[in-house]
C-alpha cells in the first residue's frame, strides 16, 4: 500500500509540476524527428567518440553517450522523396547526410557550415538554414506511446497508478490456481481495495493540495535531495518480498529491484528498463514453472509464492520506469536558449549574412572560434562590413531624398512659402491700429470711422493667420513632416544599433571616419560664416526695430547651437597638430563670443537699440567669422593628414592579427593557418575602418534629424498657439465696439508674441535645413561611402579612383547664398499623410528679449510686455508665448 501510494503521490506530482531544467538537460539527443511536412529526421551520435558498438548502448545508458558533441543527421521521408530543398539550402540536389559539432559555450546547440541544429525542447528541435528558413522536428514517438498519449481511457496516470493493482490481481489467480485459496483472496481484497481508495482520491479535489502541502514540508533548500532519496527508498520496497523468500532467486530478484532503482537514480532509464523488465519477467515465469511442477512441500511453495510476487513487482516497476522515460523524452518545456545562440539570430536578422555565419562573427566576438568556422568567419566580417557600408549609404540617400528633393520628397521644397505667410502675420499684428483716434473720435460719426478702420486691420490680421495655418502649417503637412521625419529617425536609430552590434564583436577604428568629421566640421563653420554676415548686414543696415532684434535673436541662438556642435565634432579628432589645436581654441573662443552676443541682445530694453550694445554684438560676430575662418583655413591641411579610404594603417593590421590569434584556436604553424590568419587580419581592419567611417557618417545624420525634428515641433507649436490666437482675434473684431483701447492693445501684443514665436523658430529652423552647405556636406559623406563600398566589392588601389576635386571652401562660396526672412510665396503642397502623432520636443532657448517698440507705430508708442513662458504649455518646451486672454 505504501508503495501504491508513493507511486500516485509521484505521478500527480510530475502532471501538476514541471521538470527542472536540470533533468531535462539530461536526456541525449538522438532519436528520430519529423517536421509538419512529413519530412523525418534520423538524428544519431558521430565522430572518433562514436565506435559502432556505442550506437545502441547509448540509448540505455546515459553514461556512454550524453549530448554527443558530434552528431550525424540523415534526412528522409516525404520531402527526400519529392526533391524539396534540405532546410533552406540553395543547392539544387541537396545532402541527405549533416555532420554536426557541438558549438563551443553552448549546451544545446550544434552547427556545421550548412546549418545550425537547436534543442528547444526534448521533444522538439529547429534545424536553421543558411537562408534563414527554420524547420521545427518534434520527436517520433512510440507505436505504443502513440496509443496511450491521446487515450482518455487508458491514459499514462492509470497505467502508472492501476498496472500495480492488475499485476497484483494475476498473481492472486495463479495462487488461486495453485489451490492457496485463502492468500489469493487476501490478495485479492487488498488489490480491489487499493482500485476503490485510487478511485476515490483521483476524484477529490482536496488531494493535488493534500500532495503539494506534503511536498513542501522538509526545508526548501534540500527539498529536492529528500524527495530523490525518498523516491530510491520507494523503488526498493519490491525487493522485500524476494529478500523475505530466502531462496537464492529471490536474492537475485531483489538485487535487480535495487540495480534498476540505482540505475534510473543515476539518470541511465534505458538500461533500468532492460534490467528491471527482463530481469523480472525471467524470475517471475521461473517461480510459476517451480510452483506449478512442485506442489508437494507446502514450505517451497510459500517461498516461490514470496518469489513471484517480488519478480512481478520488479516487472511492473520495469513499465513504470518506460513510462516515465517516454514522458522525459516528449516534454516539450522550453529550454534556455544559449546566449550565443540568441545573439546571432539577432545578428543574422539585421545583416541577413546567414545563421551560420553569424554564429561565427558571435563566436568572435566572445573569443572562442573554433577551426571550424575559419573560413566562415572571414566571410561573415566581409558580408558584416558590405552590409553595414551598404546600410549607411542607403540612409543618407533616404535622407537626402527627403530633405533634399529626392525622388517622393515629402519634406518642403523652400521655406520661402512658410516665410511668406509668417512675414505677413508679423506685418499684419505689429501694423499701427491708430488707438489714438479712436481714442479723439468727438462724435459718433467719427468714432464709426476708426471703427471700421480697426476691424479692416483686425480682418486683415486674421486672413494672414487663417493664410498660415491652413497653408504651409495646415494639418496634411505637418503629418507628412512628422512621418517623413520619424522613418528617418527609425532608419538612424536600427544603423546605430547595427553600429552598435559590430563594434562590440569587431572593434572600431578611430581614424577611419575623420575625414567625415573634418567635412562636418567645414558644414558648421560655413552655417556660423553665413548667418553672422547676414545678422552682421542687417544690424549694419540700421532701422532695427523689436522685431528684426527678436529674428536676429534667434539666429544668434542658432550659431551657439551650430558652435556647440562643432565642439562636440573636435572630441571626435584625436590627431594633435597645432592646427587641429589651433581650430579648437577657435571653437572655444566662438562660444565665448556668442554667449557674450546673447547676453547684449537680451539686456537690449530701450525701442531703439543704443549703438554701443549694437556694436558689442557686431564685435562678436566678427571673432565668430574669424574662428570659421581658422576652422576652414584648416580643413585642407587635416584632411592631408587623415588616411584616405583604404589606407590603413600596418599597425591596425597587427593589432587586428594579434586579436584573432587570441580569439581562435587555428593552428598557427600549417600553411592554412598562415593563410587565415593574413586573409582575416585584413577583413578585420577593412571591418573595423567601414564601422568607424559609418560611424561617423551616422553621428552627423542624427545631428541633421534632431534638427529637422526641432522645425516639426516647432511647427505643432504654432499650430497649438495659433488658433487660440485666430479664435481670440475673431471674437475681439465681433466686440470690438465695445472693448477699450487697452483691452485691444493687449489682444495686439499676445498676437505679436505668437507670431514672434514658434513660427519664427519653425521658419528659421526650416531655412537652417534648406541650406546649399548642408546638401554639399551630405553629397561628400554619400560619395565616402560609395569609395569605400567600392573598395569591398572591387579590391582595388583606392587612391587611383580617387581623382582631385575642389575644396570645401570654393564649393561653399560658389553655392550659399544669404537667406531671407520674407521670400516670395509658393504654390501650396498638396501631398497627405494622416498621421496624427506629433513630436513634442523643441530645443530649449533663453528667454526672449523685451519688445518694447511696434515694427511700424509712428503716432503712439506701445509697451511690449517681456515676452516669456508663462504659459504652462510652452514651460516645457522653452518657448516664449502670450499670456492666456
């Protein structure tokens, strides 16, 4: 009764408890496996560890052969026979026969140079492709296990709990037989009560909670080495019927018991079942021979009854371990994938260079290649540096064809019809409302006439912004902005990860993108040149008002923030040269000086700017035209000091072959070795230098998109704030009779601060991205690109395709051009997107200065208000706005 109940405690255990991941790591993997397709694979152990006797002896003893790190896999079945491609691969008559190899850190992953075997589960595997189609196999079962598995009625939990009670019932019979009649119906009495209490407590709900609150009383952390010792106890109690008979087969009947339960303890099930089935089958049909040739001495008859019983319990134990081998072997618990593994499937799924490969580049990149994957190693770090070349250009074509007027631009073509509209709403609400004659009417005539005077600049006002906001800045564009611009972010964002991903299994190097940082660097020096000429031409020019000073402002913040950039651009050259040391010190000097420009500007509070301030800042913009200057006098002599694409460096080569040697474990004295090691020093470094030139390339396409991204919210922003202005505007010139001068005064200043204020920002950035010099740069970066990819693909002298071209400077002066703050209109875009996600991130400015004068009061003087961000919308984006009306 004891071992019945063990026995049932046990199965409904291991139905409502998953096995660790412990034991399920123990079961081989051999067998045989089918796919969906019908295609069936024979999976068996290979190599000098494998002599042909081992072949059947592995699947009954673990000890022999477990996790075979050679393993040999034959397909047949349905898809041999109707010619189907072999996992994926592209030969038209593929191989029926895979060798594989245990990959080294991995426990549960094979692979050759064709395909890549993983055990997901002991019941189920998936053999990967060098296309990258995945087969998943489940394991074959049994004829009988196929029987039992789906049975409602003859399930594996009531073979395990009832197979005892039934063997029990046979013996009683044949002692029946025998004529011990009074035994067997003990016998009997004790098996049927056995069935009933089994019955009833299947049935019960309370018992799975009575079995868990049993389990968990010893000590968790010995729990499981308890359970194990309490589980061989159990596995021995057959034996003591034998031991009890005294005869020499009933010795030899317990001692297979007690064999068998070692053996399933030590996890060799297969050879348990043998032992344990035939062992107890033999004893068994011996005491039934004796017993029924020898029916005289009562006393041998008792012992032979004693021996029978103890070699059928032996034998039904032998079932009960079969049983639970077929359950270990169908488990399908999902296994911890290896990290190895897993990285590479990432890998292959960003570059598509082949599951094969990118085990090897993954290898590399951890330093354990095998000699094995020599030559798929070199391929992948040549398809890894194609791949990631061949990304970077496509990017910065997508880029250009956006920004630039490509093909399907969604970008606008100019600025000039967003400075059209934004020019009109600041001519429209800073235009004189003559108050003061409305303020002298003497009669009602005369007040009508100012009346009608007012509201026609109030319509003019609300048709420019009504222009704006459902022109340049309508809904259908923006959305297109903001979907143009978010592709491209995703785009420099899975480049970055790409980037990421190879420089931490190949490495990178420094100098292979300076002179892409050198061209960016000559980007932001002629952006500082152009915009300080322009804001020193117009403060020149004289007859500034609050309004030139508020655009002039921002350009300042501008050139600070181009400044900046380049600061963080000089990081990136680690050549020393006192030019390169000189054009830092400019730097440094140009931030100084546009920190010093911001600061006069924003303390300017009198309507008409004093000279000497105004010089202050012209002084200024002069040592920042001085420093772009030194940056562009240096750009010639940097770039001759730079390595052109191709040229590396014979110590990036060493370095590069003192980090293989490491890595891998290729013989180094065979001619083959010698030959893998020079071909895959030289991918290593042509790797290396195409990360760190797309590197480069890529840091300067996130720089351009973050600006484009500043434009986008700042043209939300001015949708947001312009049509509470417009609502405000068209509900004053409905009243406007009975409003005073002052209420619509203030209604004038809150729509000069809107349109003074993320328009501007939009209209400045806009023109900012629309400028020459930066398609010029983006141009140069792309041809970069294209120079190197050619040096993949063709493996020729670099320098001999690399023909003489004029310098940046002359480029730049020949094509930039001063940009307008008004330019003519143009045709409105009628593309749609329907979108409705925005960006909300708008670079952080300083606070705006005071407005203080109206761009066109000649009879009254009006008094800004400080335009700052007082509202709490505008708080989070740093941008000056009108106080709510």
């Amino acid at each position: 009764a004891a071992l019945q109940m063990a026995k049932i405690m046990e199965a409904l255990e291991k139905s409502a408890k998953r096995m660790d991941n412990k034991a399920i790591l123990d079961i081989p993997l051999v067998g045989k496996f089918v796919s969906d397709d019908g295609d069936l694979v024979k999976i068996k152990g290979a190599g000098k560890d494998m002599v042909p006797w081992r072949g059947p002896i592995s699947q009954l003893c673990k000890c022999v052969n477990h996790h075979a790190p050679h393993l040999k896999l034959k397909r047949s079945g349905k898809a041999q026979r109707e010619g189907k491609r072999c996992f994926g691969l592209r030969s038209t008559v593929p191989p029926d026969i895979f060798k594989v190899k245990l990959i080294d850190t991995c426990k549960n992953a094979w692979d050759n140079d064709d395909i890549v075997l993983k055990k997901l589960s002991n019941n189920d595997i998936a053999i990967c492709g060098m296309s990258g189609d995945v087969t998943v196999f489940h394991r074959k079962p049994i004829f009988w296990w196929r029987i039992i598995d789906g049975s409602k009625v003859c399930s594996r939990a009531a073979i395990r709990m009832y197979a005892p009670m039934i063997c029990l019932l046979g013996v009683a019979f044949l002692i029946a037989y025998s004529g011990e009649v009074m035994l067997a119906a003990m016998l009997i009495v004790i098996a049927l009560a056995a069935v009933g209490l089994l019955a009833i407590a299947s049935r019960m709900a309370c018992t799975k909670d009575v079995i868990n609150i049993i389990h968990d009383l010893p000590p968790k952390r010995g729990r499981e080495k308890f359970w194990g010792v309490v589980k061989t106890v159990v596995g021995c109690l057959p034996a003591a019927p034998a031991f009890l008979a005294g005869t020499t087969v009933g010795y030899l009947a317990g001692g297979l018991a007690m064999v068998g339960t070692l053996l399933s303890a030590r996890k060799a099930y297969g050879l348990a079942t043998v032992t344990e089935g035939f062992g107890g089958l033999a004893i068994s049909a011996f005491a039934i021979y004796m017993k029924a040739t020898d029916t005289s001495n009562t006393a041998a008859a008792a012992k032979l009854t004693a021996t029978l019983m103890g070699g059928a319990m032996v034998a039904v134990k032998a079932l009960d371990t079969q049983i639970e081998t077929q359950e270990r072997l169908h488990n399908k618990k999902e296994l911890m994938v290896d990290d190895l593994v897993r990285s590479a499937e990432d890998t292959n799924s960003a570059t598509g260079m082949g599951i094969c490969n990118a085990v090897a580049l993954e290898a590399f990149g951890i330093g354990h290649v095998e000699s094995r994957m020599s030559d798929r190693l070199i391929h992948a770090i040549k398809v890894a540096a194609s791949g990631l070349v061949l990304r970077g250009k496509m990017t910065i074509s997508s880029f250009q064809d956006e920004i630039y007027h490509g093909s399907g631009a969604r970008w606008p073509k100019s600025p000039d019809q967003l400075g059209f509209a934004v020019g009109r709403a600041i001519d429209a609400a800073s235009r004189d409302l003559c108050l003061s004659d409305l303020a002298a009417a003497k009669n009602k005539f005369q007040r009508e006439e100012a009346e009608q005077e007012l509201r026609a600049k109030f319509d003019e006002l609300e048709d420019s912004l009504k222009q704006m906001l459902n022109g340049a800045l309508a809904s259908k564009p923006v959305n297109r902005y903001k979907a143009c611009i978010r592709e491209l972010r995703t785009s420099s964002t899975e480049l970055a990860s790409d980037l990421k991903r190879l420089a931490e299994r190949l490495g990178q190097s420094d100098t292979a993108g300076h002179r892409a940082f050198v061209q960016v660097l000559g980007l932001y020096a002629s952006m500082m040149t152009t915009t300080a000429q322009y804001v020193m031409d117009e403060i020149s020019s004289g007859g500034l008002n609050a309004v030139d000073l508020r655009i002039l402002y921002v350009k300042v913040q501008q050139m600070q923030m181009q400044a900046a950039r380049t600061s963080e651009v000089m990081k990136h050259l680690s050549a020393e040269s006192s030019e390169l040391r000189d054009a830092k010190s400019a730097v440094v000097h140009m931030q100084e000086a546009l920190r010093a420009a911001i600061g006069v500007l924003q303390g300017i509070s009198s309507p008409t700017p004093p000279e000497h301030e105004l010089k202050a800042v012209i002084h200024s913009l002069r040592e920042v035209i001085e420093g772009s200057s030194t940056i562009m006098q240096v750009y010639d002599l940097v770039c001759e000091e730079t390595p052109r694409h191709g040229e590396f460096d014979e110590s990036n080569r060493v370095a590069a072959e003192s980090d293989i040697r490491r890595r891998t474990s290729v013989i180094e004295g065979r001619k083959s070795g010698m030959k893998f090691f020079d071909d895959s020093s030289r991918a290593l470094s042509v790797a290396r230098a195409a990360v760190g030139l797309v590197s480069a390339v890529n840091v300067e396409i996130m720089a351009a998109v973050e600006r484009t991204e500043r434009v986008v919210a700042a043209m939300v922003e001015s949708r947001r704030q312009g049509y509470r202005i417009l609502h405000l505007v068209q509900q004053t010139r409905e009243v406007l009779g009975t409003l005073s001068s002052h209420q619509i005064r203030k209604v004038q200043h809150q729509a000069i601060e809107y349109t003074l204020g993320a328009p501007v920002l939009a209209l400045l950035g806009l023109q900012e991205t629309s400028m020459e010099v930066g398609k010029l740069t983006m141009t140069g970066l792309l041809d970069d690109l294209q120079k190197f990819s050619g040096l993949l693909d063709t493996r020729v002298d670099p320098r001999l395709s690399e023909a003489p071209k004029p310098g940046l400077c002359a480029r730049i002066c020949a094509k930039c051009k001063k940009s307008r703050v008004h330019p003519a209109p143009e045709s409105e875009d009628e593309d749609e997107d329907d979108d409705d996600e925005m960006p909300t991130s708008i670079t952080n400015l300083h606070p705006l200065p005071e407005l203080r004068e109206s761009a066109c009061a000649e009879s009254e003087e009006i008094d800004y208000p400080v335009i700052s961000p007082s509202d709490p919308a505008l708080k989070s984006k740093g941008m000056g706005g009108g106080s709510t009306p």
